[in-house]
C-alpha cells in the first residue's frame, strides 16, 4: 500500500508541475533566484509568465541587504514568480537597455513585457505589496 501511495504522490506531483509549466512557462519551477546574463535574459523573461529581475552588484551594501529578502519570496513564490539576479559588474549591455542607473534595481516582467521597476532596497513587506497586484490573473 505504501509503495503505491508513493508511486500516486510522485505522479500528482509530475502532473502539478506539468501544469505550472504550462502555464507559467518553460523554465522549470524552482524556489531559488536564477542567474540572469545579458545572453539569456530574453529566455528568461519570455519563458515565464511573471518574471523580477534584480540587478545588484557585489559591492553594492543594498544589494547585498536584499540578498536575502530575493531568496525567502522565491521560495515563497515558487511557481508564481520566477526571480531572476542580474550582475551589472558582469553584465552590461542589459543594464544600458533597460536605463538601469542605480542598484538594486528590480524590473517587473508580465508575459514578456516590462511592466514596473523599483529602484533601491525596502522591507520584504514593501516589496511584497508591490508586486501582489501582478500576482492577480
């Protein structure tokens, strides 16, 4: 009985992430920020239905103090919002494209296109409410 319940938990979980695939695009689902490159940032922001890009830099004492903030709401939002970290100091030809002054800088991406940014760090509450209103259908 044992191994066949594992076996119907292993395939309602296949289905359900089947599922979001379909409906929140290619990538898979995943509970931890993606590296984002100039060279795969179309990819990211096209294959999944709501996309935060956070451009930071090492250096940067902001960015590093939203560090952990980006990693607790991809778990949170895992399946939902696909976050993204793009490295300005890496990475520049995105930055200049998409007029990214200052750091952290966060763009908001709905089915591929750009949607909001948010400029500099705030409370994980702040960030939360800026973002809920894309969460909607």
């Amino acid at each position: 009985m044992d191994e066949e319940d594992d076996e119907l938990r292993r395939i309602r979980q296949r289905k359900i992430e089947d599922m979001m695939r379909r409906t929140y695009g290619r990538h898979e689902i995943t509970d931890k920020p993606v590296e984002v490159t100039d060279l795969n940032f179309s990819e990211v922001i096209k294959g999944n239905r709501l996309v935060v890009i956070d451009f930071w830099a090492s250096w940067c004492a902001p960015c590093r103090m939203m560090a952990p903030i980006i990693d607790e709401l991809a778990k949170e939002y895992s399946g939902k919002i696909l976050f993204g970290k793009l490295n300005v100091d890496e990475n520049t030809r995105k930055p200049a494209e998409y007029g990214v002054m200052s750091i952290p800088t966060f763009l908001v991406f709905r089915d591929g296109v750009l949607v909001d940014r948010f400029v500099g760090a705030m409370p994980k509450k702040i960030l939360e409410q800026k973002l809920a209103k894309y969460l909607e259908p």
